[in-house]
C-alpha cells in the first residue's frame, strides 16, 4: 500500500523545530555534575575530537539566516584527516557500545554533562536549544566526512540531569565514493543480529505516479524494539528497471539514509515528532512473512535477503 513518505516531513519539522527553539549560539556553561559510577566512558580516544576546519552545515537542516552548525577555524589537530580518522573510528564501531547506546552516550546511563562535552569535542559550537513544547532541552552538532558525502546530525535530549534520549541522521548513501562499510554497522542485519527479532516491523512503500513505470520507487522501512528502547529508520529506493515490489534492504546503494532513534529502554521518552514519524503497514500485512522469518531472513547464511511487497 503506497503511504506519503512522512519522514521526510518528519525531519523538516524536526530541523525547523531545533532552528527556531535554540538559544544563543555560544559556548554552553556545562552543569556541575557528577557521572554515575556505571556510564561508559565515552572519550573516544587519548586525544579530544575537534571540529572540521571550516563551516558547515548539514545538508538534513532546514536554510536558515543562522548557520546551525558551524565550526571553529583553530586546528588543534596536527590535519583534518586526524579528525576524520577519529569519527569514522567511531561511526564505524558505533564507539564499542550497542545500541540503544551510540558512540558511547547510554541513554539513562550517561549523564547530560558527559554527553554535551563528548559532543562539543566533535563540533565545539554545536546548537543548544529546548522543543517547542519545552519539555526537553537539547544539544546537537552536524557533522560531514569523506569530503562532505557522507553527513549526519546527531541530536541529544536530557531528562533529569541524564541524557534521556538520542536522534540520529544519517545521508549520503547513495554516492558512489559511500559504501556500506562506512555505515554498516547499523545495516539492517548487523541491528537483527545484535537485537533479535523487532517488536514491530513496519513498511511504507511509494510507487511512482507518472511513466515511466520504470522509474525508482521509494519505501521506508522501521525496525522498532520497545523493550531496548530502539527504533531504526531506512529510506530505500528501487533502481530505474529493477522490480519496485522487491526489497532488498542489503544491496547496496538500495539504502539512501537511515536514522536512529534511542531512548531508555522500556521508557515512553518521545521527543516532539518522534511518535508522528513511525509510519507504514506492519511486514505481516504488507509481505508473506512473519516478523520471526524477516529475522531469519536476514541473519541465515545463504538466504537472498530480498522480499516482495504486496502491490
């Protein structure tokens, strides 16, 4: 069933919400906070990650008069490939830690401190701001590596003094120079392998309106554990010629962007636009498949890891 491709709707309200909510651009005075005992350490290396030596601004961010993301023009860093070495360390390892722990900030483990410090060591003028519901301020930094391919925007929530929740973006998968293993550990089977089989797996899919009949399709595909407190987001889209009904979220270049969303486990923390974005039919109605056979679909060795949709 073709459903409107919410997220991206999602994601302008999400960026035009963090815009026009955020408070002076400046560096943050830090609370005085002690870490608990049990959160992870999360300096990724001897060394503070420091900003890219130049300004930028996520292509994901709604334009604006303000540059959200901008970046300082010291180098403490002996070369801007130092720098990028570090976040790919990171992108490419998730920080040692599982989700819904990424790069090392836990939700519920790790304190707001802790967290709007690891993040200013990556992009030292970061955005600080509260929802315009002002139930939950924020930190959060846009970041692009690989010469600017490959971009993201990673944005923190606090709830009682601790980071409560975690949104990430992610785009630039379908350039050539990307490839999988720059953001593979986040692929659709490394997410099975690690978490299990879903709570919930729902499909959005939008067939092209006018000829050719060819043209690429686009479907959204949400991986959705309650229990870890983990949703992932994966825009997919069908090459020119290739059967629009046939996904196959492993092949590469199908998968254009994805994006995390990470809260406590067991909690109901949700951000504004959080709930609104999780849309589509679940796999049971939209596929032959159970949720159990998606799992074993795409963790058994040999299997195609491709499916039909219901047209």
């Amino acid at each position: 069933m073709p459903v409107p491709n919410i997220f991206r709707w999602f994601l302008v309200g999400l960026c035009l919400g963090i815009i026009f909510s955020c408070v002076k651009q400046t560096q943050i005075p830090l609370p005085v906070q002690n870490t608990p005992d049990d959160t992870p350490v999360i300096t990724p290396g001897p060394a503070t990650i420091m900003p890219i030596p130049e300004i930028t601004k996520s292509p994901l961010m709604v334009s604006s008069t303000n540059t959200p993301f901008s970046t300082i023009t010291k180098k403490p860093y002996s070369s801007y490939k130092e720098w990028e070495e570090n976040v790919l360390r990171l992108l490419n390892t998730n920080g040692g830690c599982k989700l819904p722990c990424f790069w090392g900030i836990s939700p519920g483990k790790t304190s707001w401190q802790s967290g709007v410090e690891f993040l200013r060591g990556i992009d030292l003028f970061g955005l600080k701001g509260v929802t315009k519901d002002g139930r939950f301020p924020f930190y959060s930094i846009g970041i692009s590596v690989k010469n600017h391919l490959l971009s993201m925007v990673v944005t923190i929530y606090k709830v009682n003094d601790m980071v409560g929740a975690i949104v990430v973006e992610m785009d630039g998968f379908q350039k050539a120079e990307i490839t999988k293993r720059d953001w593979g550990v986040y692929s659709l089977k490394r997410t099975l392998t690690q978490l299990g089989t879903p709570s919930r797996i729902l499909i959005g899919l939008e067939t092209p309106h006018e000829p050719p009949i060819e043209a690429a399709a686009i479907y959204n595909l949400w991986t959705i554990y309650d229990e870890f407190g983990v949703n992932v987001y994966y825009l997919g889209s069908k090459i020119e010629g290739s059967n629009s009904f046939e996904i196959c979220p492993e092949k590469e270049k199908e998968i254009q962007m994805l994006a995390l969303f990470l809260r406590i486990p067991g909690s109901n923390i949700a951000p504004p636009g959080w709930n609104e974005a999780i849309g589509g039919d679940s796999i049971e109605e939209v596929s032959s498949l159970t949720r159990n056979q998606f799992y074993n679909l795409f963790t058994q060795e040999g299997n195609s890891m491709c499916f039909f949709i219901k047209p």
